[in-house]
C-alpha cells in the first residue's frame, strides 16, 4: 500500500494528517484514545484496529481529488 499526503492543519508537521491510498481508502493520523469513559462506547472494534481522534475540519481534505 502507498499514501498520498492529503492535508493537515498541524503548523508544526506533527498530527492529525490525512492521506488517501493506492487501494481507494483513507488513512487518518491523529490522537490516541485512552480516555476509559471513551473506549468503553467503542462496538466491535476488531484486534487489528484502533481508534484516532481528529478535528472535524480535516475531512476537507478527504473530499478533494487530485
């Protein structure tokens, strides 16, 4: 699998950070969840996957083509 940088509105070029890939899905780079009240809403999260937080206003960029 490739990524293409799609967009962040971090100014220090740390996370949150959106990217699309060559297989047509998107990845997301943001903040891990720990908070217990959080995680213990999460359903049928599978043992390969996790959760990340993000800014609602970063899915912009996953609306943009290229």
């Amino acid at each position: 699998m490739r990524l293409t940088f799609l967009g962040t509105d971090s100014g220090d070029g740390h996370c949150p950070t959106l990217y699309k890939t060559d297989r047509g899905t998107i990845v997301v780079q943001g903040y891990k969840i720990n908070d217990p009240e959080a995680t213990g809403d999460i359903r049928d999260l599978a043992e390969n996957e996790t959760l990340v937080e993000i800014p609602r206003e970063l899915l912009r960029f996953a609306n943009e083509d290229e």
